[in-house]
C-alpha cells in the first residue's frame, strides 16, 4: 500500500470526527453557549451546508492547481475552520465556523480519490479508494466517541483543538508522503484560457446522464442510513431500553459495521462495481426492515446496527466509483459532488425520518422509511445499469468491460514523481496542461 493513502486516511479521519463529533456534544454546546438543543442542532446542518457548498465550488476553482497542493490547502481551510470553532466567542461564529469546517470536505474526498486511484494499478483503483475512506469510518469508532467524552470531560472547545492538531498532522503527512503526479496534457494555451477550457470540461463530465443518475442514486439510496442514523440514540434508548451511556457503545458498533464495509467493499467493487452497489442497496433495504424488529431485543439490536453500518457503508465505494469512471477525463468536479450528494442524503434522510416521528408513526418507523428510500435508490441504480448496457451496446463496447476511472501518471512513485514533481511545479505557473 502506498504510505500516500496513509496520509489520505490521516485526514479522512480529521474530517470524519469534526462531522459527526457534534451530534454528541449538543447537550455540552447549548448550555455553554445559553441556546437550546435544537438550535445546537444546527450547526449539525450549517457543516453540511458548507459541505454542499464547497464541493462543487472548490473543486472547480481548483482544477488546474495541482494535487497534492490542493489536498494541503483544502486541509489547512479545515484546519482553520475547527480553529475559529474552537475560539468562537458566541453562538453565530460558531455556527460559521462549521461551515467554514464543511467547505473543503467534499472537494477533499474528490481530489483524493483521483490521487488515490492515480497512486495504484487499474485493478487495484477501488481497494486504494477504500483505504482512504477507512480514515472516515475509523473515526466514528474512534474519533467521535473519543471526542465526545474528552469534550465532555474538558469542554466541547478542546475536542475542537485536538481536531485542529489532527489537521496540522494530516497537512504534514500529505507534504511528506503525497507524490507529485504528473499531469496530462491538454491542448494548449495560457493559463487563463487553460483553466477556463478545463472548468468546461469538468462541467460537461458532471452533466453526463450516468453521472447524474449516480448521484441521484447516492442522495436516495444513502439517506436511507440517515434517516435510522440520525434517530438511533433514541430509538435504543425509547424502544430497546438501553441505558443512555449504552449509546456510545452502540454509535462505536454502527462505526464497525462501516469499517467492514469499507474493507469488504474495495476488493468487490474491483471485482464487480454495478453488483455490488445492487447487492448493498438491496441487503440496506432489508436490514432496515429486519432493524423494526429487532431493536426491541438488545443483542439483536446491537447486531443488527454493526450489519447496517457495513451495508450502508459499503454503497460509497462503488457510488464514488461509478462517477469516477463515467466522468474519466475530467473526474475531479464529479467526484467531489459525490460529497454533496451524500450530504444531501444525510440531511434528506434525517429530515424524512422525523417527519415520520413526527406524524406519530413511532421510534421505530425512520427504519421502514430509510427502506422505502434505499429501494428508490436501488431503482435508480438499475435503471442507470441497464441504461448504460443499452449505450455500450449501442457503442459496440462489450457490456462486462469497465472503463479506466483515470490514468496513471508515470512517476506517480519514488525518484520519478519527485522530478515530476518539479516540471508540475514550473508547469502549474507557466499554465501548461498538468494536473
């Protein structure tokens, strides 16, 4: 393994703490900052606000800038944001902290799944994507029950510092390990007109009908995780009868769940991607379903959730893939909308399941409703499938071949991408066609 995707899952865990850190430290946040817990509850929504934001946004301001410095200054604007959280003297610059926090999270995970994949063989892109999004499950075993109880313990604020420090490590890791990788050239012309033509470019593969379908596909099927998600410290704690210091422990089960999706999915998305995304949408809807039942028996429901974070889980890989592959030649804004899309979701998912709670459906009805959305989702992804068979058909292009998602740069190691990385250098300010 390329110690780069080390430095990719360094900082995959910073972001996956600072996003999901929050939901355990509402309590400790309102009575600091004199507000109520749902007013807390919205710097929750304001990170994923920036993420939507930032993805596209960023992503397409930086698609002649070249990777790894991207990857450091899009981390240095998390770094920045956890700060300005940190010290945020009241509620509203808190409140724009997490959006400033959320800006780059999106335009990260596009950026660094092209690098990840450009860092490994062809058959091996999908495992290296994977590897980086592990960074994002380990912190919610980690992470968040680790920040939850130091912000606990210390305040809310210290748990906002160490995440600082986690970005100041990640942008080191990312100096040090991240590689220069030698960019395609496009056809000529000076910086301005090169990154104009590129931005266009990047627009044209975003609009591509599989493109949209995928993302479509990531907003509905993966809001179904949220809509149980977002509910599942109530859920354990009204209906199953847990203790409320159980729902650490059960959070920290969901993470496992998703770190065995995230493993398992790398090697079956190389082997079959358009399978293995039917095969998660599917085994989400029913685990869901089976979730209404079980969560009245412990055991079971503790189960029952490590099983729904890996299923739900295990659709990213695949989702994040597809978008990949169908906007190959100008990957990078298509990959950070993926973000959007499941931020989307997670905002969609929630907003469905208390919708649900609150028409008096129940605690445990979000389950049933992240099922019906899950198999919106798995339609959408089928109808993309036999969409896409049909034009590869149509192309005379057999239907069990995959394309490449991106290109290989040939110094993408060692000696050869550090002296890459000196004609990239010179290249990005000369405005030649490197990427």
């Amino acid at each position: 393994m390329p110690l780069a995707l080390l430095a990719l899952a360094v900082a995959a865990f910073g972001i996956g703490t600072t996003e999901f850190v929050m939901m355990g430290l509402l309590p400790n946040v309102a009575d600091d900052l004199g507000v109520s817990v749902p007013a807390a509850g919205h710097l929750v929504s304001a990170y994923a606000i920036g993420v939507v934001i930032g993805a596209p946004l960023l992503a397409a301001v930086g698609v002649r800038v070249p990777r790894r410095r991207m990857l450091i200054a899009l981390m240095g604007l998390f770094t920045v944001g956890n700060l300005a959280s940190a010290l945020a003297p009241g509620y509203g610059t808190l409140l724009a902290g997490r959006v400033l926090a959320g800006l780059p999270h999106g335009a990260f995970f596009g950026v660094g799944a092209v690098v990840a994949a450009r860092l490994v063989r062809e058959s091996r892109q999908a495992r290296a994507v994977a590897t980086m999004f592990l960074g994002l499950t380990v912190a919610n075993i980690v992470g968040v029950p680790g920040g939850t109880a130091l912000g606990q313990q210390l305040g809310w604020r210290a748990t906002f510092l160490v995440v600082t420090v986690i970005g100041l490590v990640a942008m080191g890791a990312l100096a040090a390990l991240v590689p220069y990788l030698p960019l395609e050239r496009r056809g000529g012309a000076g910086a301005g007109g090169g990154v104009v033509r590129e931005l266009r470019r990047e627009v044209r593969a975003l609009g591509d009908r599989q493109v949209l379908l995928g993302l479509l596909t990531a907003v509905f099927g993966f809001a179904g995780v949220f809509a149980l998600y977002s509910y599942l410290a109530s859920m354990v704690t009204e209906v199953t009868g847990m203790a409320e210091s159980s729902v650490t422990v059960v959070l920290a089960l969901f993470g496992v769940g998703m770190t065995l999706g995230a493993l398992a999915a790398g090697p079956l998305t190389d082997r079959a991607l358009r399978p293995t995304l039917y095969g998660a949408l599917g085994a989400l809807a029913l685990v869901l379903v089976a979730f209404r039942f079980t969560v009245h028996v412990p055991w079971a429901a503790m189960a029952t959730v490590v099983v729904i974070g890996a299923v739900g889980f295990m659709t990213t890989t695949p989702l994040q893939m597809l978008v990949m592959e169908k906007a190959r030649h100008a990957p990078t804004l298509a990959a950070a909308s993926n973000h959007s899309a499941f931020n989307l979701a997670n905002a969609g998912g929630a907003w469905a399941g208390g919708t649900a709670i609150a028409a008096g459906w129940g605690w445990t009805s979000p389950a049933l409703v992240g099922a019906g959305l899950a198999v919106v989702g798995l339609v959408i992804a089928v109808v993309a499938g036999v969409l896409d068979r049909a034009d590869r058909v149509g192309r005379g292009v057999p239907s069990g071949r995959r394309s490449r998602v991106v290109a290989r740069g040939a110094g993408s190691r060692g000696a050869g991408a550090r002296e890459a990385g000196a004609r990239e250098e010179a290249g990005s300010r000369g405005g030649a066609g490197v990427r």
